[in-house]
C-alpha cells in the first residue's frame, strides 16, 4: 500500500488530476459519429505530453496505447483502433496520467450522440453508485463499508452485474498498488481508511451476467459473453479528515 500522502505529494496528485480532467473535456469536445478511438488516443497523449506528464498506461505491462477505449460490449482494457464510433455507441475511456511521482487513475462512459434510455441508465446508475460510495468515505471506514455501498445499491437493479474481477485499487506512486478496492464487500471488514490514503473506486457495471472473456489475439481487450453492454466509471480518491476529496 502506498504511504500517506505529504503537501507536496498531494499538489502533484492535483495537478495529474487536472492534466486527466483535459484529456476528459477534449474527448467530449470531438466525440461523435465517424471519429476512432485511435484518434482520441492521439488525443490524450498529446494533451498529457504537452503538460509535462508522462502516459501511464503506455507500455504498462505490454500496453500498446496512452488510453483504454471500450466500446459497448467491451468491459474493460479495450485497445484504440481505426473502426469508426457510431451513434447511439457508449464508449468508455479510461486513462491515468503521472505527474512527477505521482499517478492518478479515471474512466468516463461516454455517448455518442444520442443513446438509447437503456444506455443511459445504465451510465447513470453507475455513476450514481459510484456517487454513494464516495460520500461514505472518511477515516476509519472500512473498504467493506464503501465496497457494500455499491452491492447494496444494485441489489436493487437485478438486470445489471457488478464485475468482480475488476475492481478499484490503492494509487501513489505505482499505478496499482495493493490493497484492491472491491465493488462488493461486507461492512467492517478490510482496510480502515487513514487520512493521506489514496485509491480508485471504479464500478465495472455488466447488463446481465458477469461472464466475461479476454479476446485470446490481443490478450487486454475484455468482452461480454452474452453481448450486454458495460458501464466503467472510476475516480481516484483522497482522504481527508472530512471525507473524500476527488482528484479526478
């Protein structure tokens, strides 16, 4: 696990945050019908080259690209590619950025012009969960008091699965960094939160079941087995003495 955060660390963490929220407000700008998520990949690693920050996922274990890019019935780890977006697409772009020692982490699932309501949905019950969890966050909270506030949110909603092979973890100066951040847990059981801790929450959310696959040609890109479509929004989390601060 990652030591406590100092002052500075902690303006580092900031300022990959803010680099990460470009990447994110660029990406809206030009996502529509005909563009690729190579060219949205070029895109973030531009803007994180031009903000003296380093790419974290570029040949991170083998990792050809500055961005996962999942479209629909991609869950997660998707590789950017030259097929054309189309409208009524969900796209989920994640990326992490390190900015002197210090790494951030964060994903958004985006539209492509107009969605279905299904879609949408199923993007905002994610981020809705997501929502809840962060707002039990403070010292002395377990990670089974805020990994059961997304469980118990989508034991409401049986037509959707939490994955729970991928799941959030501790960030400092690695990009993973034990222990994991489950999205379902038992409340007073793992970890309890210090202020100076720092972690992702990221709710990969499944229409259907959780029965996923790795494509076996590429060995990242994640798949549904029955085709549901997937929602995967994360955030990468401070402590503090009140609560949550949300670096990005």
């Amino acid at each position: 696990m990652s030591k406590l955060k100092t002052i500075e660390e902690i303006k580092d963490l900031e300022i990959a945050g803010k680099i990460v929220e470009k990447v994110f407000i660029a990406v809206q700008e030009k996502l529509k019908a005909g563009i690729t998520s190579l060219e949205l990949d070029k895109l973030a690693y531009d803007i994180i080259i031009k903000n003296k920050a380093t790419p974290l996922f570029l040949n991170h274990q083998g990792f050809p690209n500055t961005i996962c890019a999942s479209p629909n019935n991609v869950v997660v780890h998707g590789i950017p590619n030259n097929k054309k977006l189309v409208e009524g697409d969900i796209i989920t772009i994640d990326v992490g950025a390190k900015y002197n020692k210090m790494c951030v982490d964060a994903a958004r699932t985006f539209a492509v012009g107009n969605i279905s309501k299904k879609d949408q949905e199923l993007i905002s019950l994610t981020d809705e969960a997501l929502n809840l969890a962060i707002a039990e966050i403070k010292p002395n909270k377990t990670i089974g008091d805020i990994a059961n506030v997304i469980e118990t949110f989508f034991n409401k909603h049986k037509k959707y699965s939490i994955s729970e092979q991928y799941v959030g973890h501790f960030i400092g100066e690695k990009l993973w960094e034990e222990p994991i951040f489950p999205n379902k847990g038992i409340r007073g059981t793992g970890l309890r939160l210090q202020k100076g801790m720092t972690f992702c929450i990221e709710p990969v959310i499944i229409v259907g079941k959780d029965q996923l696959f790795v494509d076996p040609f590429d060995d990242w890109t994640v798949y549904t087995k029955h085709n549901g479509k997937a929602c995967h929004i994360e955030h990468t989390i401070l402590v503090t003495e009140k609560g949550a601060k949300i670096i990005i």
